[in-house]
C-alpha cells in the first residue's frame, strides 16, 4: 500500500536557511531574510540575535534559545513556543534534526553567515547529510558598524582595507596589517582594545594614527570614541570605560589615516540624531502607538509602550446593537469615527451579526485623523472626510457640511464613541442642523499598573521623556505608575493636557504647535536638538537627561 499525500510530504526532507541578522539594528534585516523568517517552522538563533529575527517569524514557529525556558511564549504570537537549549550543545545536529523532520529552519547568525565561526560547519555538515540549505547573506558587523559610526573605510584614494579578528590574529597577521598604510578594521572586546593598538604601534604603526572604537553599534546604545593607537588607553581611563564588568563587550575598533575618524563629528548622522537613546515613555497601547513608536525611533529614540487605559463593552449593550441596525436599515446619512477604538468597536459588532465592510454602501463615512482612517481601510472602507487641518474633532467639524435638505435625503449621523468623550463634536453637528445619534461604543478604564520594573523607572528617572497626549493619560500614568521624576521631559499634545501635568505637580516643557500626536514629537525632537546643539556649543559633553544626578535642578525649555 502505498503511503499517504500527508504522509509522503511528513518524510520529506526539510530547508535549512543560514541567514545573516546583521549588527543588531533590526532595520538591517534585508527582504529575503524577513521573508525566510516569515515562512520559517523552526527558528534556531542564539540570544544576542534572537529578539531581532523573532519579530519577524509566523505564528505557531519553534524557537530553539540557548536561554528561554520550556512553553515560554515567543513575541510573535501567542501559538508560538520556546524551547529552552542545554548550553553548550551542537547546533549543527539541531538543525540536521529539525530538517530531517521535513521542517523549513532558519538559522540565525550574527552579522553575515560568511564570517560566522561554525556556521560554515554546519552548512558542510548540511550537504554531508544530503539536507538543502541556502544563504541569506547579512550586515557584517566590521561593516555596518563603522557606517553607522560616521567613519567611511575608504576614500577618494581607495585605500587598502583590511580585516582582523583580535581573538584569533596571530602575530603574523599583526605584523603583515602594521606594515600596510591601509585602514584597519579590528573586531574585539572593550577591554582588549587597548592591546590590539599596541599590536599595531609594535608592528610599526605610528601612535598617533587616529582610531575609532564603536560599542554596540547600529543600535540605540551605541557609543563611540575616537583617540589615536597611543592615546586610547588614557582615553578610555579618563571616560571612566575601564574597569568595567562589562568589559568583554564586543567592539568594532577602525583604524587609519583615511578611515576618515577625524571627520566623525561631521560624519556622525547616528548618534547625532535629536533623540539618540533617549528612552521615551508613551502612555498608549501598542496598536495606538505603532505610528508614533516607529516617528520616535526615526529621532533616535527607544519608545516604550505603557496603556493607561483599557477598553471595555458598554455596560448596556442595546443602544449600540440598535445603531447598528438602523446604519443596515438606512437610518444613517453619515458615521463618524473617532478613534481606532470605535473603529473596532463597530467592527467587532458588525462580526457578531456576520456583517461585512459591504454593509456602508451608501453611508458617508467619516475619520476623525489618519490612524483612524488607516484602521477603517484595514476594514475594508474608505473614509470620505478626514480632517483637511488638524486632527481632531474641532478640524473635523471645520470640514463637515452642514445639512441641506436638497442633497441630503437623511438628516442623520451615527457617532460610535467612548463614554469618557468630550461634546465638542456633537455640539457642532447639531449647529450644522445634522441629529445625532450619540452612542456609547465602548467605554475607557484605567488600565492594570505597569510592571514593578517600568513604576520604577518612571519614578526614578530611568524615562528621558514621556508624552501625553490627553489629560486622561496624565491622571491615569500617574495613578498606576506614580509621578514622573523631575529630570524627565515632560512633552504635552497641548493647553488643556499641560495644565493637568501642572496640576499633578510636573512641569511642561514641550507642547506640541497644534494638537497632533506626530506634532508633539517631532516638538520633542526639536527640544533634544536644541539641547544637544547647546551642550556641543558649550563644550559639555551630549548625555540624556535621564544621565544627570538624580534631584539637579532642571533647565526650562527653551520658548
């Protein structure tokens, strides 16, 4: 009897994808790698590159992590699994095992499958087994580091680019690289850098060649020195780098004439951004924030997601099924939307009653800003009206046509909303001459408190910044979490939230021109670029406000 479709394809031999998760800037991913990963059964990676490629994996993937523990739940979906690793183990046999099960594994790398230490090994021990494998190449480290450090590896001249690994050089290869006037590129630990410049000055170096040393670069923590090979110890001694527990951090140190280190300070477009490091609270949940989060990390930031509201259904319920009723029924001539919540409110509704996005034909349809009209596309329907001007209610009513008999043969509109929602909208509707159905879709409770480590940071400072975008995020942060300290930037969507900061005690110094989300970051880039270009004029050196002693008076912001 001959074996099943579903059992033949069971016994199939599986894929193997070596893939390069670059220097640790998740942006540097390329497509066929987050491809690969979208498509992967099995993720194999080692913990410095884990959180960079598991972002990117499908629900139900198998995460092999040296340190995760048995069932603990991936990032990526709650259907995913981690599957804690003895350490040390082979991870050649891992993946031969995997893949002889008919699974597609990837195999995550730092860096570039090219220059991994075993990852050549595993590939050999992949065609020796008869296993398919590919390549999905990545930023090398010794590349993409310098890059983002501001320090080109060659100029005009095309000078002579060499490579070493400090833990493995021997002292041939010390030798043949001091004897060249190319620029090198050194990867080793913090605290050995200062042994691999005196490799090279007894090699024959001159010690006042310039130097760059990079720690964990392409990401928010990155930080960089520039010395010369016979000055780097005196350099890192007065920074206060070393003696550090840390000191076994790897580092990218480039070295040369032409490396173009003497140019950083106009070189510099990473860690010269107006919020590099700056760790910035944002009182809003993931789906709220998305947008924001990812405008905040373009500046250089690190946003860290806190709900201070959780949504919940109305406490009765009728009111809301018999909307949705009349907007089937033709009672409505518009629907107003003024927020993603609500979007998803009617959404969810119009599920319970197997409706569809088909169910607006005929009904003009109305967002209050680009989020919201961004949720209803995802829906399936195109607003006709967002806002011209500013997003909010008062733009919108600046844009909505007032009733008129002739054109409109129903007088009204459907306005799904939370309990907690302010009249302005409503109001101006009706001096418009529309009726308005004013229904509460969902309703806004304070949400759980943050974790103790997060309450924490917020009231000790560890926070640079923190946004609030209504005056209920002020009431609701400080209920869960405690006041921000006093070092902390508090940035605010405008008047009325900045007097409730106030109230609480916090002193306001930014707020957005105009009451928008993207506004008020890009007024607290402004803020951190003004900060910045007032500690580089005054010879200081450029930290976080988080990194000033705790209780230090705080400057006010600039008008």
């Amino acid at each position: 009897m001959s074996p099943t479709t579903a059992e033949s394809t069971a016994c199939a031999p599986g894929h193997v994808t070596f893939l390069g998760a670059g220097p640790g800037d998740p942006g540097l991913l390329t497509l066929r790698a987050v491809e690969a990963l979208t498509r992967a059964d099995v993720l194999i990676a080692e913990p410095e590159v884990l959180d960079v490629v598991r972002a990117h994996a499908g629900a139900g993937v198998t995460v092999l992590d040296a340190e995760g523990a048995p069932g603990q739940p991936g990032t990526t979906d709650e259907s995913s699994t981690v599957v804690a690793v003895p350490a040390p183990r082979d991870w050649a046999n891992l993946v031969m095992e995997a893949a002889r099960g008919g699974k597609r594994v990837v195999r995550a790398v730092s860096g570039d499958p090219g220059l991994d230490t075993y990852a050549a090994e595993e590939m050999l021990a992949c065609a020796s087994a008869g296993i398919d494998f590919e390549v999905v190449p990545g930023v090398a480290a010794a590349v993409g580091v310098p890059a983002y450090a501001g320090v080109p590896l060659r100029d005009a001249q095309g000078a002579d680019v060499r490579f070493v690994d400090a833990r493995t050089a021997t002292e041939r290869c010390w030798t043949e690289v001091g004897a060249s006037d190319g620029t090198v590129v050194v990867s080793t630990t913090l605290d050995a850098v200062a042994a691999a410049a005196g490799e090279l000055v007894a090699a024959g170096r001159k010690p006042d060649t310039p130097l760059s040393v990079t720690v964990a670069g392409t990401t928010t923590r990155q930080k960089t020195w520039t010395a010369t090979l016979g000055t780097i110890a005196q350099t890192f001694k007065q920074a206060k780098v070393l003696p550090s527990p840390e000191g076994n951090r790897p580092v990218i140190a480039v070295v040369g004439e032409r490396s173009a280190a003497a140019q950083r300070d106009q070189l510099s477009w990473f860690e010269s951004k107006p919020l590099f490091g700056w760790r910035v609270l944002v009182p809003r949940t993931k789906e709220q924030a998305a947008s924001l989060s990812d405008q905040l990390s373009s500046y250089g930031a690190v946003p860290h997601e806190v709900p201070t509201i959780a949504v919940e259904p109305p406490r009765t319920p009728q009111q809301m099924e018999r909307a949705v009723k009349g907007l089937v029924t033709g009672r409505y001539e518009w629907i107003a939307f003024t927020s993603v919540n609500a979007v998803k409110a009617v959404r969810e509704k119009f599920e319970e009653y197997g409706l569809d996005a088909r169910a607006f034909a005929g009904i003009k349809v109305a967002a209050v800003g680009e989020q919201t009209a961004n949720a209803l596309i995802a829906f399936g329907v195109k607003p006709d009206l967002v806002p011209s001007g500013e997003q909010s209610a008062a733009g919108l009513l600046e844009d909505w046509p007032p009733y008129d008999p002739v054109f409109d043969p129903i007088d009204r509109v459907f306005l799904p909303r939370a309990d907690i929602a302010t009249e302005t909208l409503v109001a101006g509707l009706i001096e418009l001459g529309w009726e308005v159905d004013d229904v509460t879709a969902y309703r806004t409770v304070r949400a759980s408190p943050p974790p103790a480590e997060t309450r924490e940071a917020i009231k000790g400072g560890g926070f640079d910044a923190v946004l609030f975008t209504s005056s209920s995020t002020v009431r609701n942060l400080v209920g869960i979490a405690g006041k921000p300290h006093n070092v902390t930037v508090i940035a605010c969507i405008g008047p009325a939230t900045a007097k409730t900061a106030e109230e609480h005690g916090l002193r306001v110094d930014v707020m957005a021109p105009e009451p928008s989300v993207h506004k008020l970051a890009a007024a607290l880039a402004e803020f951190g670029a003004r900060r910045r270009d007032a500690a580089v004029e005054a010879g200081d050196p450029v930290t976080r406000p988080s990194e000033r002693r705790p209780g230090a008076r705080r400057r006010r912001a600039a008008p």
